[in-house]
C-alpha cells in the first residue's frame, strides 16, 4: 500500500459485503481489512483489478529478471528468486511469482508507487521462494516481505534457505500455520521480520506456533527499518550479525537464572523507616514497587497516622511526599502536617497556638519544596489520580503516596465491587512501573461483633474490596480505638496491627500500641500494653509515663 496517503474513511466491501472494512485513503486506494480486497488508487478505482482468488489464466508474464539498483538487488539475485520486471494494464511493474511444482500459480504485482496486488491462486502458493529449498536442513529465515526476502538471500550469497509471508505482518500467523510441517524439518527457525513495532509485535505472535527453542527472533541495529534498509546501506554485516545474533524466543516474563542472577546477589537492603520503630523492625521498612493498605473505623485515627507518617518522610527523610486526600480539603491536610512538625494542633482552634506559628511552619514547609497535595474538589476518578502519580512521580521525583481513601476512589465506578479490583491491580502496577510506594487507606465493613468505633478487632475480609485489596497489597494494617472506654486514658490508645506482610511473613499478626499526646497532637509508639497495665496498676495504662504518657 501506498505508505504516504492517509486514511479518510471506512465504507462497504463490493467484494465481501461488509459494511465497513473497506478503508479509502486520500490517494484514492481502497484496503479491505475482512477479504484484504484491493482497489489501486487512481481517478476510476472500479477500473482496476482486485484481490480476490484469480484463475491463472489472469496472471500475467511472469516478467524479465533485472537488478534493481534503487534496492541494492542484483541481477543474479533476482534471476535466482525469478523476481522479474513486466507490464500490467499498460503500467511497469515488479512481480513475484509464487511457484508450485515449478509453474506460476500466484503473482504479486507491486507498482512504482509501492501499491500492491495480488493475481492467482494464492491459497496454494504457500511461502514466496519456497520452490527454492528442499524441505529440511540446519536454518531457514522467514521475512515479512519479498523484496527483504531476497535483501536476505543476497547477503548470503544466494545459498542459504529464505522464504516470504505473502501478505506482510498482519497475516503472517495464518501464512506459517498453513506451512507448519514444512518448516518444522528444519532445525532452526529465525523470524526477521521488520523493526517496528508491527513486525516485532508479530514475529512473538508467530514464534507461539513453534516448540520452546525451535524458533528465534532476529534484531537489526535500530537504525535499519528492515533488510532491505541494511542491504541499500551496504551494510550486509548487519543482516549476518542479525541472523546470527537471533535469540531463541521466549514469551514475555520469562526468565532464567542468568537473567535474574544480578539482583539475587545484590545484598537486601531496608527501605524507607516508618515513623513508628517497631514497625521499622518487623516490616524492614518500605520498599519502592509495593503498596500499604490501612484500615480502621470512623473516627480511630487513621488520617491522622497519615499526617504524622508524611511529616517524617518529609522532614526526617527529606524525600518528596505527594498527598491524595480525597475527602479533607489541601488547607486542612495542611494544617496537619505542619502541626505535627511542630507539634501544636494547628487544625483545631483550641487557643493553644499563635497564627504567627503556623505562618512559620508553612513556611518552613513550602521552603522544602517537598509536599504536594491533590485538590480532589470534582475529580476522584482514578484514572484522573493515577494520571496525576504518573506526573508527580516523572516530573517532581515523588516517591512517596499518600491515598485517602480507596473507597472515594471506587465510589466514582459504575459497579463499585469490579471497580475497586480494576483500581487495585492498576494501582499495584503502576507503583511497579514507577518504582513508587502508595499508602493508601480503606473503608471498613460493619463487624459482626464489636463496633470498630468501640475498639472491634479489624480483619482483612472486613476491608471493603478485600478481595482485590487482599491480592494486590504488600502490607495490611489494621488500627483498632475504643473510643467509649470508660478509662479516658485508654481511650486514646490505638492498636496498631500487622494484619499481612508479603515480603517475610514474620510480622504477620504482630501489635504495636500508640498513646496520643493530646498537647502536642503527636502520636507516641507505647513500649508496653497499656491494657495490661491498667489491670494490674488499677487503671493506670501508663505507670511509667511522665505526664499524660
């Protein structure tokens, strides 16, 4: 086809009868896409011939073979292939005559303007320049056109067996498929088929149709399109070292020990510390590809265990931090994380702090150039979210995700149950393709038992999509408050719970107890069990605590 026209429209087959497989392009060329009917472009295109199956009384003069020199072919190679020079309907043309037992049964005629067609029997014709080789023997390379078929046979000297798909790389699959046997009685099988994404996309499709190990895909240097590219340049090497150099194929995902042998030796390193030591040293910390999932109830503090934990990465870490907060608005997560930096509760007009300090520690927050935050005010679609991580994460560097909450993000779905497992596995990849963490928190299910309002145990299969969230996290944690204890010290001691650790498995199950300075509005990691020590020193959960803790 005509590679310099473009597509116009879609409009009926008059060969096949579909209503829109036919595509005109601005050079008047129609193309087919059901029955691969042809219409050459010109003034009249009813004039000119088709591509259905012809007789060989239709086929014309197999022609006179002569070197192409604007291919870099020689008049020995295209004697040796009979790609000969002949006339069609008045017009020069170029033409491979696909043989059968030595007779012509299938023609492709190709004009100067690089239209095509084909005449004859095609579906007998098999492979272009099959007739040449005997069946058997150490290597066959199959290309994805004539003209490179002979680019490849000429760089080797004409000896060496080399066949054509007939119908370039869309059709490729089905053409080797019809000649699987044949090919098969070689030992090696080598695809070279063009170097764009077309051609290598379907030399993998078509490697599939052979047995692990038969078949290897050939690489040119990127500079070169195709053969025919390398061989004009005079660079006949690039062919060789193309063929020679071919690996064996194998699917996407696979690998071997070779492959993977680097970063097994690599020695295994902690990732970014949370804020809370203890879950430094049962979770080793957190490792970019991997994603957190939180769940707790209303009200227990899981917004606020956010706050605290991208003050750290910010502050202590000096690392990036991009905040999602789909249901608190910029000013108030703002207020949070610089209250936490300077331990005063900025978001709460209690008269404890001077608007002269929350001027300085925006300040000192904004002179870091280090927080990002989403304005979530019409747009909690996730593909818009995730759109916007992908920017953050090439443009500003952040590596670090805050996501509150998943479900705001499902709600957005038509279905939310399929919904938030399309998120989840989106999510999970893109944090591997960034090489980023995402945090991210989730709705609870109302418990059978005790509310989690009311201190209720948190499970995995209370999350809401546990399933999905269940599949795709690395880390779940769960975070239990009892806010109507009846000791008002116990009430604001949180039960922070590992609930699964993928990477090791050995922080599964574990508790770290959190008190809360309400002074200060800080979180403090509890070197004991609080509840415990309220049994046994008469509802004092804090026996070694000065002040409040």
């Amino acid at each position: 086809m005509n590679d310099d026209s473009d597509f116009l429209y879609k409009e009926s087959c008059p060969e096949c009868g579909s209503r829109d497989n036919l595509a005109r392009y601005s050079d008047g060329h129609g193309y087919c896409f059901g029955c691969q009917h042809y219409e050459p472009a010109g003034d009249s295109v009813t004039e000119q011939p088709t591509t259905r199956v012809f007789e060989t009384k239709d086929l014309i003069d197999e022609g006179t073979p002569q070197a192409l020199t604007s291919r870099g072919l020689s008049l020995e190679t295209c004697a040796h292939w009979g790609y000969g020079v002949s006339e069609f309907k008045g017009s020069k043309v170029q033409v491979a005559n696909y043989r059968v037992n030595g007779i012509v049964v299938a023609q492709k005629v190709r004009w100067p303007n690089k239209d095509f067609r084909f005449l004859g029997t095609t579906k007998e014709a098999g492979l272009y320049g099959q007739n040449l080789w005997r069946e058997g023997g150490k290597r066959i390379v199959i290309t994805e056109g004539e003209i490179d078929a002979l680019s490849v046979s000429q760089a080797q000297g004409n000896k060496y067996p080399v066949v054509s798909v007939p119908n370039g790389a869309q059709g490729a699959k089905k053409s080797l498929s019809l000649q699987i046997k044949w090919l098969l009685t070689f030992e090696e099988i080598i695809l070279f088929f063009d170097n764009d994404e077309p051609g290598q996309k379907a030399a993998q499709e078509c490697a599939l149709l052979f047995p692990p190990g038969k078949c290897k895909i050939a690489k040119l240097h990127p500079q070169y399109k195709d053969a025919n590219d390398a061989l004009k340049a005079g660079d006949t090497g690039a062919i060789i070292e193309a063929i020679f150099g071919a690996k064996v194929f194998r699917p996407d995902g696979v690998l071997t020990v070779a492959d993977v042998r680097a970063a097994a030796l690599a020695p295994p390193e902690a990732g970014y510390p949370w804020f809370l030591e203890e879950l430094n040293k049962t979770t080793y910390g957190r490792r970019p590809t991997e994603v957190y999932a939180f769940g707790a109830g209303t009200g227990v503090g899981k917004s606020d265990l956010f706050a605290q934990q991208m003050m750290h990465d910010v502050v202590h870490l000096n690392e990036p931090v991009a905040a999602f907060m789909l249901e608190q608005g910029p000013a108030e997560t703002l207020q949070r994380v610089c209250g936490k930096m300077e331990g005063k509760t900025f978001h709460v007009p209690d008269g404890s702090w001077e608007p002269s300090d929350l001027v300085a520690a925006i300040d000192k927050l904004e002179g870091s150039g280090r927080f990002y935050m989403y304005d979530s005010f019409g747009a909690t679609d996730w593909e818009v979210v995730a759109s916007t991580i992908r920017f953050l994460a090439h443009s500003e560097g952040v590596r670090l995700f805050y996501v509150d909450h998943l479900t705001a993000l499902a709600a957005a779905e038509d279905d939310e149950r399929t919904g938030l497992e399309r998120i989840m596995a989106e999510m999970a990849s893109l944090a591997k393709e960034l090489k980023i963490i995402i945090h991210f928190i989730s709705h609870l299910t109302t418990p059978d038992g005790t509310p989690h309002e009311e201190g209720g145990r948190v499970t995995i299969r209370q999350f809401k999509g546990s399933r999905a969230i269940g599949y795709w996290s690395h880390f779940m944690f769960g975070l239990e408050r009892n806010q109507q204890d009846k000791n008002e010290k116990l009430r604001q001691v949180t039960t922070f719970r590992v609930l699964k650790d993928r990477k090791t498995g050995r922080a599964t199950g574990q508790t770290i107890f959190l008190g809360y300075d309400g002074a200060r509005g800080m979180l403090l990691e509890l070197d004991h069990d609080p509840y415990a020590a309220a049994e046994a020193e008469g509802d004092n959960p804090f026996p070694n605590t000065p002040g409040d803790f």
